[in-house]
C-alpha cells in the first residue's frame, strides 16, 4: 500500500491505541489484530478494482469508530488482565501455603519461646487469607471464561467485582504476610543469618512484585 493508505490506517489504530488501557502485550496484540483485519479489507477493496485511496477509505469507515470499537477492545483488555493476574496468584499461593512452614523447619528457635498470641494469630490466618485469595483466583478464571462462551451482561461485572476482590484480598495479603515477617525477625534475631528465611524473603518478595505488576495491569484495564 502507499504511504498515504497506511497513514490513514494508522490514524484510526492510533485513536483506537489512545484509548485502550491495560498489559502492554496483550494491547499490542489486539492492535497487531485490528491492523491486518483493515490492511485485508483494504487489499479485497482494491482487488475489487477500488483505487488504493478509495478502498483505504472504505475499509477504515467499515472497521468503525474507534470510540464505538474502544468498550469491546477493553473489554477483552480487562478479560485478559484479570486471567493473567489470577494465574498469577494461584502459582504464588500455591508456594506460600505448601512452602511457607520450610523456612522454619530445623530452625535453632522453632523449639524454643512461645511466640506472643497476636503473632500466633497472624501466622495462622495467613494460610487461610491466600486459600481465601486463590479461591477467588479461581473464581475470576472461571468467570472469564464464561464471558468468552456467553455474551449474558451479568458475567463481565462479576468478574470485575471479583477482581476488584482479588486486589484487596492480595493487599491485606502481601501488608500481612510482610508484618509476620517483620515480626518473625524481631522476635528471633537468629532468622537474620537462617538461610531458608533469607531465601522464602527474597522467593516471596519476589512473587509480591510479580502479582502487584499484574494488579496494576488489571486496575487499569478495569478503571
């Protein structure tokens, strides 16, 4: 095509990119989507027999406005975001719950003082914060799947009220699972030097980052 064909096609992905908020990949990968979807319709046009110009115009008036187009796209934005925020979380609670004790095994203090109730209570809601956290983990995947099967308006509202209840549940996660941390050092000074803590703490910092990257990904796709 000419250069003036693909400057117009480019006009209308750029409107369409300026609007669109969510993973940088999966952004581009629906723009990558609509730019050959147009650059097809523009090739059938002037196989038809349209000059180039008119078969440019055509195409991109019947691709469609990109505020008409833009609710669909980030639709698929969020659907997305959510599905990679919630694997995520099910790989990282999977460690923390069936890892999270290792760090403690064979430790010269884990036989020794009786910690403070308030830690004991910590330690053991913690477990069930992240079951409660892959649960509805779980519970997005399955939603968006739905939506992807089922056009009913009920399903992507579920699943953006499950999202917004994944991020709060790994909010209080990660400020809690940091907090028994904290106090784990404080409490004994000997998990300073303990390998198997020094390792969960950089293996499970880590995996916060991860999932918070994913978190903001999927907030902005929902806003």
């Amino acid at each position: 095509m000419a250069r003036c064909d693909v400057v117009r096609v480019e006009d209308r992905l750029r409107e369409l990119d300026d609007r669109l908020h969510g993973p940088p990949r999966l952004k581009a990968d629906l723009l990558t989507e609509a730019r050959h979807a147009l650059q097809d319709a523009v090739e059938t046009y002037q196989d038809g027999g349209l000059p180039a110009a008119e078969a440019e115009r055509r195409a991109v008036a019947e691709f469609g406005d990109a505020s008409r187009l833009a609710p669909a796209y980030q639709a698929e934005l969020a659907a997305g975001s959510l599905r990679g925020l919630a694997l995520r979380v099910l790989a990282v609670a999977g460690v923390l719950v069936v890892a999270g004790d290792l760090t403690w095994k064979g430790s010269s203090w884990s036989g020794g003082s009786v910690p403070p109730a308030g830690y004991g209570l910590l330690s053991a809601s913690l477990n069930g914060l992240w079951t409660a956290t892959a649960l509805l983990a779980v519970a997005g995947l399955l939603l968006v799947a739905a939506s992807a099967r089922s056009a009913h308006p009920a399903l992507p509202r579920l699943a953006r009220l499950t999202g917004f209840g994944l991020t709060t549940a790994l909010t209080v996660g990660v400020l809690s699972g940091g907090a028994l941390y904290g106090w784990s050092i404080g409490l004994w000074t000997a998990a300073l030097t303990w390998p198997p803590m020094i390792v969960g703490g950089l293996v499970t910092g880590a995996g916060f980052l991860w999932i918070g990257r994913a978190a903001r990904s999927w907030l902005l796709a929902a806003r």
